[in-house]
C-alpha cells in the first residue's frame, strides 16, 4: 500500500472514531494514545462500550460514510485537519480536549499564525462595533484576529481585520449552515481572505450547546482574548474563563456603567483583565515570540507511541472491582484524576482505563485540567 493511500485509511480512521457519539475530544486521544492507532481504536470501543456497562450497540459510522464527508468537505473547497497531525493549528493542539477534527474553508495556514480574539455583545452598541472594527484593524497588521461570526461585535471584528489583513471565523455548526443566515456573505468573504473553523460535521444546524465548544475553540487558537461590551451572563465570559485556564491574555474595553452591555467588560478589568483602549494596549501585553515557538507542548504529540510496547486490548480481569470503585469515589462535582488515583487502591493505569470505559459508556465527563464527574445514569 502507497504511503498516500495509508495515510488516508487512517485519516478515514480517525473521522470514524471522532464521530461515534460518547467519544469526546479527551477520550479520542486516550483511545489513540492506548491503541495507537485508530483503526485499533474502533476495532476494541465495541468491547470497550459493554465493558463499561451500556448494552446497545454503538453507532459507528462506516468508512463510506466518513469518505463521503471527505468528498462533501471537498466539493465545497474545504480540507479537514486531525489533532496532533501535520498542519492542525499548534495552539489549539495544546488544550486537553482540542477538536479531533476540523472542517476548514480558506487557508488553514492562516491558523498557525499569531492571533488574537476579539469578541462581545450580539446586540452590541454602534459605538462599541465601530470601535471593535476599528481595533480589529489595527490589531490585523500584525495579528490574525479570531472571532465567532455572531452579529454585533463579531462581525464587527471581522469586517475591520479584512480592511488589513487576515481573520479566522469559528463557527458553531457545519461549514454549510452559515449562521447567523444573514451573514452568508460575509462567511463566504472570510474564507476567501483567512479561514473559516467549524468542529461540527456538514449539515450540523448551530445549537445552544454548540456555542461553549466553539468558544473554547476561538479561546484556543489565540494568545489573547479582548472583550467588546459584554453583560454579566454574556457567552463572551465564557471565552474568556478558557483563556485564563490556559494561560492567554485576557484584554477588556471600558464601557458605561450605565450599559448593561458593559458591565461583564467593566468586571474583568476589577479582576484583572487589561484594560484596552486601543491595539497598543494588547500588543504591550502579548507575548513576543510566534505561536508555534512559545509553547510547545511534546506531551499531547502521538509521536513515537508506536515504539512503546502496546498496551492490552482486554481489560484486567479486577476491571470490575475498579469501576465500582472509581464510580463509589466520584459524584457530579468534578474531581482531580490525581486525587480519584490517590484514593483507589488500584494503580494509575487501571484507574485510567476504567474511567476510558466509564466515559465511553456515558458514565463519567471528562474534564479539562484533567477532572472528571459522574453523569446521571442513561438507559442505552
């Protein structure tokens, strides 16, 4: 078999295994990381689903169905780029549960850049989108700007980094289902000029509970966030939580106190956040060296697991004796991986493949900064 042709099996492989439902961005790497490869991953998650305790049987795509994505991904002009892979955008890779796969329309070049996000109000002020335009501008001379596409703010900052260079829109839903609807255009616009970003398949319609995980998304492929009017229980605040959990600036332009759309805004700058009135503001604050030399992070590659000696297929025969344990232990508060270990009388590995089996089976979360919680139990 031809280098090219192996290479795509396991690209099919590893589409296969990013969307069977219950292997989240966590276990798709452990998966990974345990079988070393995905066509062994998906050969074992049937065994590994009735182990953990469900009983129907899981829904795994077929490869025809997964080369037809590819195919539809390449009608519409867009490639599709895989965790810890060649060209998937280094920033990004650093976060414990970073997409598997990412559906990109445009230059995915362009997400190896720096960057920064700026984000805000959805029913943002004329003021605050004429100056988040005009930051965005600024900040593009040098910077690729991030951002969601939503109306207000987001749209704001697209326009004016296209006025100067390059921005990357994360979408909640499928590269086909432009959303807002009215912002088609300015999509189709994006993509011709930087990049548009979306971890759900084709024909995903956008769903509140999308929105968090492309917000970890723009929050992951950026140094730094800036927060444009933004309300106490705005989604922008959200992106800025993953940022300072993953050590990137968080930036905030002052707003009215007499604007509700600022008092999110206002509230990260008493906790902190750098207060932004112009590009100056960030660039002061954004580290010097270029994205893919500031962190490297070794310890998310797959490389070189084909040299470790694989690890066993069939659970130990106590597998049981420790998930009835580690299920005792846990409770819908996440807890630390590393305390739920110190507590259980089994070793580290066999805790961890427990939790594998138990995640997959739609038992327990896994969380980022390695945490985990007990789900209410489903009826499969």
């Amino acid at each position: 078999m031809s280098t090219s042709c192996s290479k795509l099996r396991d690209i099919v492989a590893r589409l296969r295994l990013a969307r069977v439902e219950g292997v989240g961005p966590i276990a798709f790497r452990r998966m990974l990381h345990r079988y070393h490869s995905a066509a062994a991953a998906l050969e074992a998650l049937p065994a590994l689903l009735r182990s953990g305790g469900r009983t129907s049987a899981p829904d795994i795509p077929t490869q025809t169905q997964a080369e037809d994505e590819l195919a539809r991904l390449n009608r519409i002009g867009a490639c599709l780029l895989v965790v810890d892979e060649v060209g998937y955008p280094p920033l990004l890779s650093l976060l414990e549960d970073a997409p598997p796969v990412l559906a990109v329309l445009g230059d995915p070049a362009v997400l190896a850049r720096s960057a920064v996000a700026l984000v805000g109000a959805r029913n943002a002020s004329a003021n605050g989108q004429r100056f988040a335009e005009r930051l965005a501008a600024e900040l593009a001379h040098g910077l690729v700007v991030v951002s969601g596409l939503a109306r207000g703010i987001d749209a704001a900052a697209h326009q004016g980094a296209m006025s100067a260079g390059r921005t990357v829109a994360v979408v909640a839903g499928g590269l086909d289902i432009p959303y807002p609807a009215e912002h088609a255009d300015l999509q189709r616009r994006i993509a011709e000029n930087g990049a548009v970003v979306a971890e759900a398949p084709l024909g995903t319609a956008p769903q509140a509970r999308h929105f968090p995980r492309r917000n970890r998304i723009i929050a992951g492929l950026s140094l730094g966030v800036v927060v444009v009017e933004a309300a106490l229980r705005s989604g922008s605040l959200i992106t800025t939580r993953i940022a300072q959990d993953l050590g990137r600036e968080v930036f905030a332009v002052p707003g009215s106190p007499l604007d509700p759309r600022s008092h999110g805004s206002n509230d990260l700058i008493r906790q902190g956040a750098v207060l932004t009135e112009s590009a100056a503001d960030v660039l002061a604050h954004l580290p010097d060296l270029p994205a893919h030399s500031l962190f490297s992070h070794p310890q998310h590659s797959t490389a070189g697991l084909a040299e470790a000696p694989p690890e066993p297929l069939e659970p130990p025969a106590d597998m049981t004796n420790v998930k009835t344990q580690v299920i005792d232990l846990l409770s819908p508060s996440p807890t630390a991986v590393d305390e739920l270990v110190r507590r259980c009388q089994f070793s580290a590995s066999a805790v961890m493949a427990a939790l594998l089996e138990l995640e997959l089976a739609g038992r327990v979360q896994a969380l980022p900064g390695n945490r985990v919680a007990l789900l209410a139990r489903k009826a499969h």
